[in-house]
C-alpha cells in the first residue's frame, strides 16, 4: 500500500499494532479523539461550524495525532536527534571515550556533544536544457568557542545532515589540536558532480552561497574545498559573496585561486602533511622512512600529493587507486607517470603497463609498511581490519577506519595516525591563507611549507606525549588534547547567559 493510501485509511480501535510504542516507554500509546474544525476554502457568513473526529495519541509525556503504521515507523523517538546517523555515532563514541580520559566538567561534556548550528537548504537550480532542479544542502557548526568555525564544502551524492555533523565536530578537535583560533564546519551538495556541467556546478555554488550567506563570514564561518569542489568553486563562492557585500572578500573562503588571494602550497597541504606526520612517526618508532613500503588508497587532491611526497622522500609506493580501482607493483610504481595518466584520462582506468590491477578492498589488504587511506569514510570496518598487513595505518582521509575497527588494530599492534592529526595540513594552510588575506601580505611556498612542518610537529610530539604518559593509542590521546584547549576555552568563556 502507498504511503498515501495508508494515510487516508482511518486507523481501527481495535487494531492497536498500528499505534504501537512511539514515545519509547515500554507501553503500547492510548489513542483519544480530537474535534477538529473542517477547513474550508470559503465559509459563509452565519453558517455552522463542521466538526471532524480525529485521532490521536496520548503518551506519558505528550499528545499527538495518531498516525498510520507507513508513518509510524518513520516517528522519531524524543531521544533521536536529526544528525544521528552511523557515521555521526561513530564521532560521537570517539568523543565519549575520550571524555572519559579527558576529565573535563560536565557542562563541558554536554555542549560538545552536539552541533551549535544545523542548516537544511533546498538550492532551486536552472539546468542546462532549462528544466529545473532542487539540490539538497546542508551546512554544520560544531563550535565556535575558539573562534569562526571552519570547513569544507562537499558535492556528492551521500551528503547528509549525520555526515555534516561528523566531519565538522571531527574539524573541531583537528583545529584546536592544532591550536588553530577555528571551530568546526562542514557542508555539502547531495549532488553527482560529475554528471553536472561546469555552469550547472557553478549555478549550484552560487546559490548556494547566497542562501548561506547570513550565517557564514570572515568571523563567523569560512568555507574550504572538500570532496568534488575545487579552487573554482571557491572562487564562485568568495565572488558571489563579495557582489553581496559590494567589495573583495578574499577571507571568505581557503583553497582559492592565488589569483584572487589563494596561498601557495594550498593545493599541496593536505597530502603533505600526511607525509610530514608519517616522517615523525617513522622517527618515533625508529624506522627510516626510506625504506618503507607504502599503499596509497586514493589518488585525488589527498592520496596523490602523499604517494608524490612518499616517493620524493624515498619510500616505495607500492599500490595506490581511485574510484574506478587500483594498480599494484611490489618493485615500487612510478608515481609521475600515473599522474600524467589520470591527467589525460581522468582516472587509473585502463592503465596496466607494469602493473597488476587490483580492487580499493584488495590494496587494504596488501603487505606492506605504511596505509595511507585518502579516500573516504568508513574504509576499515570490523569486517576487514582483521586481514591488513601493513605495519602502520595513517588517516589521510576524515573517518576512515571505524570504532570497531580501531579496537581490533589496536589489539593487533597496528598502530593508527589519526585523521585529526594526519590530515590536518589542509586546515593549518587554510589558516595560513585566511591570515594572509586579512593582513594583505603574503608569504612564499617555502615559508608556508616549513611553519606547517614546525605546526604539525609540535602537535604530533604533543599527541605522543599522551599516549606514552596514558598507555593510550594516538587517537585517544589526539582527542584528549583537542578536548582540553576546547573546555579551557568554554571554562573561561562559560555558557550565556
């Protein structure tokens, strides 16, 4: 039966399945009937007032209108918030372990464990062949208690609120561990950018911006690139925001053109700053990075600059792949070649001089020293953590390796370089840039490159620090130390009013 249907049908008295349970308390809900006035589109003067029974529900806590069964399951319980989804319970057991070892007050506890600010946009979009289309969209402020919140904006297909979420209280330890003066955001298009035309995309981030407008700023929210958006989406953005203002706002928005006010070394920031966090590792545990071996999942913005820097520092890149699969060759790939390959064709498909092709599932499970995962989320689960072989894990991506996941590589002795530390050489240049901007100054690419290395390595000696003096792994100890700078902040600030 049709939603529909289900909604017009009448429920029975005596069929109390259709009622059910919906405010969690263990008892099946007692319907009652309310009387309703009819709503006419015309009334006429003097005439009587039509009445219509309807039902509805009387809980231990509220009254509502009965719904049918086809509505009744989708009911949301008083404790199921609009963000509850797998990937944002993932953040969230992170975040509760980790308070457990961060002793920080209550109140502390509390105002962490949810976004400041949630939006939900539908964005009215003129296509091409002139029929239009609505796009939803989202953006997420986790915190802003050290200052304007920061993120990325994502065009994909699984954008939803619970990812949102995740990804902006994930941006909110990875800039205060950084001790970066930013809260955490993320936002997204649930659209397939790559079925899209370069004007339906820059329609899309125009209106997009316009209706984000009041809630983002130089102090308030700064965007950045993510997934599927680029430098020109930036420079759509900080455009169209400007033509609102009615002068240059080159500080709305990181990962723009240098054109426009972009930094150097952006582009570069990310997969390098997985490279320079897998260097100090190496020191720590007293390898020599050299002579690694190292499989790359991901070969975009992320996953490509690291197997470039892997190789410029002398490690062998064994394996690396992209959404259409990989390539794998134990004597080391030539990592340029690949480049130009995915230039020309727009991904690893179809290459195979010298190479054995291989699925994204087979490299996670190839042998070797060092996994870069700079894909996506929820790579490493309970179901294949058990069969990696590499000897380190390095988190180039937001959320690749699950809750689980990380408790069985921990009782394996993998150790995991966590995504908040790994990849957090994007935001420190965005950072960079946003500074830049404000001071119309601008540094050169070698300046930018070594206040990173000298950022993240103060955090990484911090974070293992934690883990040596708490018997912790590196994640716990990263998420210790970002919960401390964030409830030392909310301590001295307190709530208003």
């Amino acid at each position: 039966m049709s939603l529909g249907a289900a909604a017009a049908r009448p429920l029975r008295q005596e069929d109390p399945a259709q009622v059910g349970d919906l405010d969690g308390d263990g008892r099946a809900d007692r319907r009652e009937e309310l009387r309703v006035p009819h709503r006419r589109k015309h009334r006429q003067p003097g005439a009587r007032t039509q009445w219509a029974v309807r039902p509805i529900l009387t809980t231990g806590w509220s009254t509502r209108f009965a719904y049918p069964a086809a509505v009744a399951k989708v009911a949301h319980a008083a404790s199921v918030l609009e963000w509850d989804t797998p990937l944002y319970q993932q953040a969230r057991t992170q975040l509760e372990h980790a308070l457990e070892l961060a002793e920080v007050p209550d109140f502390v506890s509390a105002r962490l464990r949810h976004p400041e600010r949630a939006l939900i946009l539908m964005l009215p979009v003129r296509m091409d062949d002139g029929t239009y289309r609505s796009f939803p969209a989202y953006r997420v402020q986790h915190s802003s208690v050290l200052g304007p919140t920061k993120g990325g904006i994502r065009y994909d297909e699984a954008v939803d609120l619970g990812e949102c979420a995740a990804l902006a209280m994930w941006m909110t330890w990875k800039c205060a561990l950084l001790r970066l003066p930013y809260g955490g955001a993320k936002g997204g298009v649930r659209c397939n950018a790559r079925g899209l035309s370069t004007a339906e995309l820059a329609r899309i981030t125009r209106r997009l911006t316009a209706e984000l407008a009041p809630f983002i700023g130089p102090e308030l929210d700064i965007p950045a690139p993510d997934m599927a958006t680029n430098e020109q989406t930036m420079a759509w953005m900080m455009d169209t925001y400007s033509m609102q203002k009615g002068y240059a706002v080159p500080e709305i928005v990181t990962g723009k053109p240098v054109s426009i006010g972009g930094s150097l070394f952006r582009h570069e920031a990310t997969g390098a700053g997985v490279v320079m966090v897998i260097a100090r590792a190496c020191e720590r545990l007293g390898w020599v990075l050299a002579a690694q071996s190292c499989a790359v999942q991901g070969f975009g913005n992320v996953g490509g600059i690291a197997a470039s820097e892997l190789r410029d520092e002398g490690a062998r890149v064994v394996a690396v792949s992209d959404i259409s699969g990989g390539v794998y060759s134990p004597e080391g790939l030539d990592v340029p070649t690949l480049h130009a390959y995915v230039a020309e064709h727009g991904s690893l498909e179809g290459y195979t001089k010298d190479v054995e092709r291989i699925t994204n599932e087979e490299l996670l499970e190839l042998e070797c020293d060092v996994l870069v995962l700079a894909a996506r989320e929820d790579q490493v689960t309970a179901e294949n953590a058990g069969k990696l072989r590499c000897r380190l894990v390095a988190e180039g991506a937001n959320g690749p390796t699950s809750v689980e996941a990380d408790r069985i590589l921990a009782e394996r002795g993998i150790p995991v370089l966590p995504d908040i530390l790994t990849n957090a050489g994007g935001v420190t240049v965005s950072y960079f840039e946003w500074v830049q901007d404000l001071g119309r100054l601008f540094w050169d690419r070698d300046e930018i490159r070594r206040r990173l290395a000298d950022q993240l390595s103060d955090a990484f000696d911090r974070v293992w620090s934690v883990a040596q003096e708490r018997g912790v792994s590196l994640r716990d100890a990263a998420l210790v130390a970002a919960i401390h700078e964030v409830a030392a902040a909310l301590e001295s600030r307190g709530i208003y009013p």
